[in-house]
C-alpha cells in the first residue's frame, strides 16, 4: 500500500468500515511510515476533537488515538481467528463427508 492509498482509507478505518485484508494493509503501513501515522493522528484528533465538543465530555485525546490502534489490532486478530476456525470447521465437515462416503462404499 503507499501512501495515497492510506491517506484514502483513513475515514474508513475512523468509521471501522474496512474490511481484514484492508485494515491489516493500513495498519502494517502505519507502523512503518511515519508521515502517514501523522496524518492519521490528525484526522483522529479532528474527529474526536469535534465529536467530544459536541457532547461537551471531556476527553484525552493521546490516550483515546492508543486506545482505538489497540482495539484494531485486536479485532484483526479476533477477526482472523474466527475465519480459521471456520476454515477448519469445514475441513472437519469435508472430512466427515469423505469418512461417510468410504464408509458407505466399503458397506457395499
Ligand atoms: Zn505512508
């Protein structure tokens, strides 16, 4: 991903709307490009900034921008798991079938 492509997907990933593949992308581009986690950690503190003024609560910012990097990391890799379980489920299933039909064949 370069960076024209991150800076394009920063209201998605404040809206939560990118998908695993996308938000693994973004993330990873994050770590490494400095200029990038810059313009991300603008647009968060707009964002925020605007959305805490309006309820008029009162906010730390530097805490919130960690907190919402954790939380994406962390429903990555939520995320990712749920999808091998349910690629190993339907190994399990395959492999239910292939013993059925053995079965069935060596019964003949
Ligand atoms: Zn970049």
């Amino acid at each position: 991903m370069d960076c024209k492509e991150f800076q394009r997907m920063i209201p998605g990933f404040l809206d939560d709307e990118l998908d695993n593949y996308s938000l693994e992308a973004f993330l990873n581009h994050m770590e490494k490009c400095k200029s990038c986690k810059e313009e991300l950690t603008i647009q968060f503190l707009i964002e925020a900034g605007i959305q805490r003024l309006e309820d008029g609560s009162t906010f730390n910012l530097a805490t919130e921008l960690q907190t919402t990097m954790n939380d994406a990391w962390l429903r990555l890799r939520v995320r990712k798991r749920l999808l091998n379980a349910a690629f190993f489920l339907q190994i399990i299933v395959v492999a239910e079938i292939i013993a059925a039909i053995v079965l069935a064949i060596g019964l003949r």
